[in-house]
C-alpha cells in the first residue's frame, strides 16, 4: 500500500493572532485559534489513524524560497514586526505575536516537505496540517489570518526545482472563502490551473466572480464557482463532477495542490454552507482519483489545511480526508452526519445550478475544440 504523508508540529499550534476588535472590546478566542488544529490532530491519534500515516517532519522555509511569491519587502515587514514584543499586522485580518514569522516560515515549508516528499518516491500523497494558513496572502499584503501564501509556495518552488518532472500545476482550493491571494499569484501564469469553489459574497467580498477567468498568458487558466449560501453535498457534488474533474483532465497537471479548508460545514460560524464530513471525504476521493487517473499526474497530490473554525466539527472533516488519501473507511463515525443529512436543501437546488452552468459556459478548458486541451 502506498504510503500518505502528514505534517504537523506542535509550534504551530502557539502562532497567536490578536484577540480583540477594538480598545473597548472585551478580548475574545480568535476564530483561528489552535483548537480546531488540536482536536483534528488528536482524532486522528485516537482513532489509531494517524499510527497508519508516514510522519514528515516539517523545515522552516528560506528567504529565497519566500520570495518565490512574496516581495522582498513584504517579507522584510514581517521579519521586523515579529520581532516586536506585541508582533504586529501583515495588512488585512493578518496579525501575529512575536516570533510569528518563525512560525509561518515553518507552515510553509512543512508543505515544502510533504511535496518533496512526494516527488521522492517517500510517499505518494500527503496532508499538511500547518498552521497559520495562508491562500488569501497576496504577494505583497497578508490577508484573512493568512501571513504568507503557503500553497502558492509550494507551487512556485515544484515549478523552480522540479522543472523536468512538474511543469504544470492544478491547485483546487474548496475553503468556503474565495482563495484571492493564490489567484492573484497564478492569474497570469498558464502554467497553473487555479480552481475555488466558494461561498459567493463572503471573504473577500471583492473577490472570486465567474468573470475572473485570469489575465494575459494566464486567461482560461483560473475558474471560479462561487456558490450561493445554504450549498450543501448537491451542489458541491456537482461543482466536482461537472466543472473540476472534467477542468482538471483537460488541463492535465503534473501535481495537483488542494486548499484544504472546512469551513463550508454546516458547524462553521464564519460561512453559512451545509457540507458535511461524508461530503469532505468524498471530495478528498474524487481529487484523488482524479490525481491517479491523470497519466503525467501519477497520483502526485498534496492536500494543505487552510481554514475551519468549528472545534466540534472540523476534526471529523479532516478525519474523512485521511481517510480517503489511506484508502479506508468508517474508522471514524461522525456521530453528527444524521443531522447534516437531513438537513433540508442539500440536494442540487435550481439556483445552485444556474451559477454552475454560467461557470461551464465561462471555462474555456471545458468547451469543445477548446485551445487549451
């Protein structure tokens, strides 16, 4: 059996973002505290299915690699705001403690370490758990509890050290929230095909339309599916079967990247969708599936955490996932998935499947004769 992957250390769990909004503001736990990363964690230790998962041990990422993506002055920003007894703010929603750049350079290359992992032949899938999370960073700006874009990392460094073997990419991002700094890092780069599935109108609001298809080179090679709120298993279902499957096979990558966020569960408070752990685990499948059945893919897929603010429910997501890269089932029960099912409106809704067929007719890898196949 092939072996799957998994980064996580426990410095990633102390990366602190301030918990208050305002001076007169009593501070509060922040919706991207550790506990959700913990609890994901520790079902997977309980559950014995982390025993089953080949352990990486995650590298601080360098300068040079951070500059793969980020600017040399964004970068020097945040160098010298961690080292500030309170940290500081990397632009929008972004703060750290001090020494929070220690700990995102360590977040993101724990997924340089699963990636390398997987071109070596060590394991042939994997999970990054890392934290802090990072698709919403911009080159330039940090974003959305995000300092630096690992995903985004990851993919400019595959193309800049595996350039023989990984010249193309496809990165799907389904956290709830539109991916605007992956996008804005690949939006003119026909070397990388970027896929989000989101909630439409929520984080960004300016961010992640139908009509943002990319720019210049990179025109055909961005695809946006913002669902509308209350989308549950129907539409996410359809999103995967009619739009990312079929885009991912005409495009063909040599590595696929997932964003992989569960805040589109029907527990999260920072979304209103409906997706259940079930639904999760079979995304996970159907992506994987889709990696092996890619002939220059060879299975290569690597899924990297991004947000998911629900204690209680994300550690049954992220434990549907693992399940799916080890290729077995029902290890862990969700004993909430009786509730999330009978919720009413999760099948395909009319509305839903008018934003799909408007996505269909916006993607120019899925229309016939199409010069991108």
């Amino acid at each position: 059996m092939s072996k799957v992957g998994y980064v996580c250390e426990e410095i990633y769990m102390w990366h602190a973002p301030w918990p208050s909004l305002a001076p007169h503001l009593q501070p509060f736990q922040h919706w991207e505290h550790p506990e959700t990363k913990r609890r994901f964690h520790g079902l997977l230790a309980t559950s014995g299915l982390l025993d089953r998962l080949h352990l990486i041990r995650a590298r601080a990422v360098t300068t040079s690699e951070l500059l793969l993506n980020h600017t040399p002055a964004y970068v020097d920003s945040i160098r010298e705001k961690s080292a500030l007894a309170n940290g500081g703010d990397g632009g929008d929603w972004a703060q750290f403690a001090q020494g929070g750049f220690d700990i995102a350079c360590l977040s993101a290359g724990g997924v340089l370490a699963l990636v390398d992992a997987i071109m070596a032949g060590t394991v042939s899938s994997g999970y990054a758990l890392v934290r802090p999370p990072g698709h919403h960073a911009l080159p330039d700006l940090g974003m959305g509890f995000c300092i630096f874009n690992n995903i985004a990392i990851a993919a400019h460094y595959l193309l800049h050290n595996y350039p023989s073997t990984v010249q193309k990419i496809a990165i799907v991002d389904y956290d709830v929230h539109h991916g605007n700094g992956t996008q804005a890092s690949f939006e003119s780069d026909d070397r990388v095909l970027f896929i989000s599935v989101h909630q439409a109108g929520n984080y960004p609001l300016d961010s992640g339309h139908i009509e943002e298809t990319g720019k210049g080179d990179g025109d055909g090679y961005t695809i946006n599916i913002p669902l509308p709120a209350g989308a549950g298993t129907g539409a996410y279902t359809a999103a995967m079967d009619r739009i990312i499957v079929p885009a991912l096979r005409a495009f063909a990558p040599d590595f696929i990247l997932v964003s992989s966020g569960f805040d589109a569960s029907y527990m999260d408070p920072l979304a209103n969708m409906m997706v259940s752990s079930e639904c999760f685990g079979w995304m996970a499948q159907t992506l994987k599936d889709a990696a092996t059945g890619i002939p220059p893919c060879g299975g290569r897929i690597a899924f990297c955490h991004e947000g998911g603010y629900s204690e209680v429910y994300v550690p049954f997501c992220g434990a549907a996932v693992i399940e799916a890269l080890l290729g077995v089932h029902g290890v862990v029960q969700d004993p909430l998935l009786y509730e999330v099912r009978a919720r009413s409106y999760q099948e395909l809704q009319p509305h839903q499947d008018q934003v799909l067929t408007q996505v269909e007719k916006a993607t120019k890898l899925l229309q016939p004769a199409s010069r991108y196949t």
